[in-house]
C-alpha cells in the first residue's frame, strides 16, 4: 500500500435515527435521485408546450419509482441470488438485508412505462424518451451510497487513486463506486441533457441511454470486484458486464430504427417530422 493512498473510514450506515425509525444513507440517495427527478420532470413538462402536465408526470414517476423498487429487488434476487432464493423463496421479500439490481430496475421500469403508455394511450417510445433523462442523477446518487457504505469496491489496484476500504482488506482497491458516480451519473446526465436540447426522433434518447449506460457499466466492471458468490462468467465476463450488452445492442438498434424511420420527437413536446 502507497502512503498516499486514501484509507476511507467506517461511516455508520444509519445517517440518521429518528426515535425508532433509522434512515440509511442509500435510502437518503434514493431520495436524493427521486427529487431531482420530480423537478426535472416539472421543468420538461413546463417546456413541452402542453404535451406533459405536471400530474402527468407525477403518476409517470411514481410507477417508475415502483418499478425501480420491484424490478431492483427482483432482479437481485435473480440474477445475483437465485440460489438463495430457490432454497427461500421469501428471501426475495427481505428488502431490509439490502440487495438492488440495476438491470432488474431497468426492466421495472420498462414495465411502468408500458403500463403507464398504454393506460394514458402514449406513445411507449415517447415516454420512454420523457423519463430516461431524470435517471443518471439517481444512479450517480446511488453509486455515493455504495461508497459510503463501504460496499461494490473494486478490484485491487497499486494505483494511486485506490482506497483501502475497511472491510475489503488491507490492499487498495479501485473505488469504482466513484468511477461509476463519474461516468453513469454525471457523464451520462450531461450527454442526454445536450442530445435532447434539440427535437431528436422519438426512441433516439432511450436509445442513447441504452448504449451509453450499457458501455459505461461494462467498461467500470474491468475494475469492480466481481460478486463474490458469481465470480467471473463466459469469456471471463461479470455478471454486470453480460447483463449490459444487450443494452448496448438494443440501444444501438433502438437509435438505428429511430432515425431509420423519421418518428416523431415528443421529448420537449415538439411533434415535426425529423428529416
């Protein structure tokens, strides 16, 4: 271990007790990232030229904000535990032992999105195109979250910029927490910000989103400690990393048909044909 290198201390995970009730710093991010995502939500509708209302958008969010939830936990328990889970199956209920999958959510969300298009006859790919801009910020704060939490670190690394965690043993280790807080939360919010400032064909920012995250996340696990119940998988991928390819196939193939065909933007409201 360098000198240098920065040795992160126990952070309690309870950042804060309210007589019984004790708030986590991950359920404190997850608040972090809905929040931003309301008054992101609020400012688009107030730019789409009545396409989006404000109650609109609040019944979009809370059935995104359930399929996160749902699809997160499902997906863990599937993915990452499903031995567990066929010797008990209530541990797919246990929330408070901790357990979020990214892609579980994603595929909750796509089901909140297809319900809530369907319910309100919007176009999926519309509404697809209107939530994915609010999600980077909630994923950069969730990455903070595993940080804090001293969990998901990377691998061991004589880098100058690896931290001993405290449970991760002795040696330094990649914070990939930190690299993913860079790349999918900040980096992404910044790509889809400027790529919808102009009318895009509906399905093109849900594709971008697709294939950005999808090789962000695939490039950061080449530096995250793989799951230690999994470890490395086909061609020595992650499970992370088999998990994310076909985000970046169907994003790219979602951005291929968008611009194939001219859709319609409905992103800020806008509905001309994009030549």
């Amino acid at each position: 271990m360098s000198a240098t290198n920065f040795v992160l201390p126990y952070i309690d995970p309870i950042a804060i007790h309210l007589g019984p009730l004790d708030i986590r710093w991950y359920g404190l991010m997850y608040l972090v990232g809905f929040i931003f995502a309301f008054w992101m939500a609020n400012r688009q509708c107030d730019r789409s030229n009545g396409v989006w209302t404000r109650e609109q958008a609040s019944d979009l969010l809370f059935y995104g904000f359930m399929g996160v939830i749902l699809g997160g936990r499902t997906g863990y328990v599937l993915f990452y535990q499903f031995p567990h889970f066929l010797e008990n199956p209530l541990y797919l209920f246990r929330i408070w032992e901790g357990g979020m999958s990214f892609h579980g959510g994603v595929l909750g969300v796509l089901i909140a999105i297809i319900f809530y298009a369907k319910k309100n006859q919007r176009s999926i790919l519309a509404v697809g195109d209107f939530i994915v801009p609010l999600l980077p910020v909630g994923l950069g704060a969730g990455r903070i979250g595993n940080f804090i939490n001293s969990e998901l670190w990377g691998r061991v690394t004589d880098s100058p910029f690896g931290i001993v965690f405290h449970n991760g043993g002795p040696l330094p280790r990649h914070p990939s927490q930190l690299y993913e807080f860079a790349l999918e939360g900040v980096l992404l919010f910044i790509i889809l910000v400027l790529f919808i400032r102009k009318s895009r064909p509906s399905g093109s920012v849900s594709g971008l989103f697709l294939l950005c995250y999808g090789l962000f996340r695939i490039i950061v696990e080449f530096a995250r400690q793989p799951d230690a119940q999994l470890g490395l998988l086909t061609f020595g991928l992650s499970m992370g990393q088999l998990l994310s390819l076909p985000m970046v196939i169907a994003g790219g193939a979602l951005i291929a048909f968008a611009y194939r065909y001219n859709t319609q933007s409905l992103v800020q409201g806008k509905t001309k044909k994009i030549k």
